[in-house]
C-alpha cells in the first residue's frame, strides 16, 4: 500500500516515533485544555483558549515538522522560511478558533470545533509543504489529498465530541487517541499524495543540513512551550480546583440535609448525609446527575425550593424538599442542590392534624370532628331518614379518680372508648366531648332503634375492666334527640340531647336512658 510503503521507506522510523510522542502528548494536553475551556466563565476563557490554541497549534506543527525532518525523499531538501512561521501562526490560531467554537452552548458546537480543528491540520500541513522545496518536480495526487483532508477532518470532529462528553479516564483517552489518528492520518496520507521527480538545486533557500538544525532547534523550543506551559498551566489549575473542592467538600459535610454539587450537569460533590438517604457509596454518585434519583431536579432554577420525591437505591420513594442555588463564583454550570427528607417532617405534621381533630389521651375524635360530622350528616341526610343523636355522661367516675387517683381515671376513660369504639357499627360515630362527656351518632329507622343503640353504648360504657388489680366500671347517663323530629336546627338538637341526658341522670328510679 502506498501509505505504509511512504512510511516505512521514505522516512526515518526513529524520528517518526519521535513526532509520535510529540503528538500523543500534545494531544493529551489539548483535551485536557479543552475540557478547561469549556467549564470556564467568560471572563478567564480567553486566556484558556490562549494556552489551548498554543499547545494545540504547536502539537500539530511539531508533529509535521518532526515527520518532515524524519522524511527521506533521496533529494536535496529545503524550506522556504516565512511560509514554514506562517504554518505554526495557522496552526495556533485555527486550534484557538476550533477550541472558541467548541466552548459555545449549541448542541453541535464540539462536532463545529472540531472540524474546524481538522481543517487547521490540514491547512497547517499544506501551507508547511509549500515551504517545502526539493531539487525536484512534485507530482500531486488528487484522490490522496481528498483522503487526508477527510480523514482530518472526521477524526477532528469526532475528538471533540468524545472530549465533551468524556466523564473518565477511557473516554478521555478515546478523543486523545481520535485526535491523533487526525493529526497523523492527514500527515502521511498527504505525504503519501505526493511524488517527488528529481530536478536541478535550488538557491537562496536553507540547505537540507540548515533546515535539519533549524528546525531542530524550532521543534525542541516549541515542543518543550506545549509540555511547558501547556502541562504546568493544567496540573496548577488541577490542584487549585482540587484544593477548591476539597475545601467545599469539608463545608457541606457540616449540614444536617443532604448536599449535591453538580457541574456541567453531573454530580462531583456530595455530603453524608445525602449518600445515606440515596443509599449508596460516593462513588457511584459522583459523575451522575442527580436527576437519577430525584425528580424535578432538571426543572430547577436559581433560588428554587420545591416538594418533590427521591428514590433510593432499594427503590423506596421519600417524599423530600428540593432547594437549587447557583454558584455564580465557580466557573461552568455549578448548581448547588440542598435535599431535605420529609418524612419526620410530614409525621409530625400529620400528627399535629391528628391531634388537632381527636382527643389526645383516648384518641377518639373531639368536639371539632363531632361538629363537623353532625354538619356533613344532617346536610346530606334524605328525606324520611332520621339520625339519633347521643349525650352520654359516666357516672362514678368521679369516684375512681378520688379512690385511685387520675392516672387509673385516665387508664379508665382509655378502655371505656376502646369499648364505644368496638361497639359501632358501620354508619356509627363516637366522640369524646371532655371530662367524662360522650357523644355519638347513627342513623335509626324509629325510636325504637334508637334506644336499642344506647343500650348497646351503655352496655359498652358498663363493661367491668381491671386496672392496677382493681375491678372497676362506671354507670352511664344517656340522652336521645332525633334529627330532624326533636330540633329544625343543630343547636337544639344538641341542647334537647344534653337535657335528656341531665334528666335522666338526675332520675332516681335507676333508669339512665331517655328520650
């Protein structure tokens, strides 16, 4: 093949693995630089650009120059030196253009960058044989061409691409390793379009032993500007990002809810307290976007706090409390995400609600939820319905309080409701007004029913239990007022209940039911 026999005939091996190191490591640098480029504000990428343009444009020059110093084509070799400078301020410019578009917040801007990358090397390459001059007719080949300017261009484009979306080691290495497939496809491929057929010497140019020292010293000074200023750049910023990051790592672990740092849409910081309410090892979240776990992350804005819900990695979903602030101070996209777990929360407060509608130390529900059930009740009842209303008062009890004390009084009043509550029947509501006061509803066919109701609660109320080694049990005093026969309003309804129940508290024949 016409491009392995170029290689392997027409040039020196040693020197070619000599630009093969030069490109590899240029290549790293460049990635790298173009990761920094694209996290970085406004206001320091230009100076990022600078170092990218410089390490890229030379990484690309020192790879051509090195190969040509390596290229043995049998004739006198010279180089024309204004177009070989104007190669290298091509090469830099074009890669500070490439890594400028690349940095833009389109979609298709690291593919657009890295085309234009591609047709920096190839421009770079072509302007850099015009300064080649031979003693020599140079025949080119069309097709060849084509096939490095395509080549550079693809492995261009597709090098940008990987270095965007590279999260780790691997996929850094696959841009790298695109970008120098890029880099040396079109140098030897375009080499190998070119036919060299022997003329007369050239004067005013270098010399082919000039132009080896020249560029030599050209290669050595611009290669060790890329290790130099390229690699120190990077690693300082690296350990200074590093530092940042730790520091921020100490700080968030301070708080009691759950941090998550994200950059450029992936999780790179996070606290304990969130690693255990997701459930897993910080590795598995670092790298990740924590929309992974929590919903409506995604939607969020500066300033945002929101209730949302978070599912572990057991798959359990925690209602949480979303708040999203961003870092304006860091450089690229920071946002900062604080989760809170609801659940404590959401118990207490639905205890608060529990308390706020039943009684706390029996646990039936209290005059407020009495209220408005009798409301709901009588407003939905149908005509030829009628609902029983309860008044219900102990009797004794005030005795076991004096005897026992009001802890076996309230341990009383507690199985006494447990009682009513096992008593009703579906339809059926007890509530406890205070004190030693009931009250219940049910809805009846007739008088009768309703009396059959009362005994069944007076029955409940009368059961013996035993407390602390005592034997105890209270009388109870009903009244009966039927809606809508005994009151046209809730008012009287209750006062006609609670006077039927005064009443028959206050007979003495023994009767404690009374409509």
């Amino acid at each position: 093949m016409r491009i392995v026999d170029c290689l392997t005939n027409a040039h020196n091996l040693a020197l070619v693995a000599l630009a093969a190191l030069v490109c590899v490591l240029g290549s790293w640098i460049t990635v790298s630089l173009l990761k920094r480029v694209r996290s970085t504000r406004a206001g320091t990428r230009a100076a990022w650009v600078f170092l990218g343009a410089v390490a890229g444009g030379a990484t690309v020059w020192c790879t051509h120059f090195v190969a040509m110093i390596a290229y043995e084509p049998g004739v006198q070799v010279a180089y024309e030196p204004g177009l070989t400078g104007v190669s290298l301020l091509v090469a830099i410019a074009g890669s500070g253009a490439a890594l400028l578009t690349a940095a833009q917040r389109l979609r298709v801007a690291a593919v657009l960058g890295g085309l234009l990358f591609g047709l920096t090397v190839a421009g770079m390459h072509f302007i850099g044989m015009a300064a080649f001059a031979v003693d020599a007719v140079i025949h080119w080949s069309g097709a060849y061409v084509a096939a490095s300017m395509i080549g550079s261009l693809l492995f261009g484009a597709l090098a940008f691409h990987l270095a965007e979306g590279a999260t780790d080691t691997r996929g850094r290495w696959l841009a790298i390793l695109c970008m120098v497939l890029g880099i040396v496809i079109l140098h030897f491929t375009a080499m190998s379009a070119m036919t060299i057929l022997p003329f007369a010497p050239l004067d005013g140019v270098l010399t082919s032993d000039d132009a080896h020292q020249a560029l030599a010293v050209g290669v050595a000074g611009v290669g060790l500007l890329v290790l130099g200023a390229g690699a120190a750049s990077y690693a300082l910023d690296s350990q200074s990002r590093g530092q940042a990051e730790t520091r921020l790592q100490h700080l968030i672990e301070g708080g009691v809810d759950g941090v998550a740092i994200e950059r450029d849409g992936v999780v790179i910081g996070a606290n304990s307290a969130l690693l255990k309410l997701v459930g897993v090892e910080r590795e598995t979240l670092i790298g990740q976007p924590l929309s992974r776990w929590a919903e409506d992350v995604a939607r969020l804005v500066d300033g945002d706090m929101v209730q949302s819900s978070l599912t572990t990695a057991s798959g359990e979903v925690l209602p949480v409390e979303l708040a999203a602030k961003r870092d304006h101070a860091s450089e690229g996209v920071v946002m900062i995400y604080a989760v809170r777990d609801l659940r404590a929360r959401q118990a207490q407060e639905r205890r608060i609600a529990h308390l706020a509608r039943n009684d706390s130390l029996t646990g039936l529900p209290n005059r407020a939820s009495f209220l408005e059930r009798l409301n709901r009740q009588t407003a939905t009842i149908q005509p030829g319905e009628t609902l029983a209303l309860f008044a219900l008062d102990l009797n004794r009890f005030k005795e076991v309080n004096d005897l026992y004390g009001h802890a076996v009084g309230d341990q009383l009043l507690c199985r006494i409701s447990d009682h009513l509550r096992e008593a009703l029947k579906d339809g059926e509501f007890v509530a406890r007004q205070g004190g030693d006061e009931f009250v219940a509803m049910a809805p009846v066919a007739s008088r009768a029913e309703a009396l059959a109701v009362a005994e069944r609660l007076r029955a409940a109320v009368i059961r013996p239990v035993t407390i602390e080694h005592a034997d105890l049990s209270c009388g109870a005093s009903i009244g009966v007022s039927l809606w809508p026969e005994d009151a046209d309003d809730l008012s009287t309804l209750i006062n006609n209940a609670d006077l039927a129940m005064y009443r028959a508290k206050g007979l003495a024949d023994g009767r404690h039911l009374l409509l």
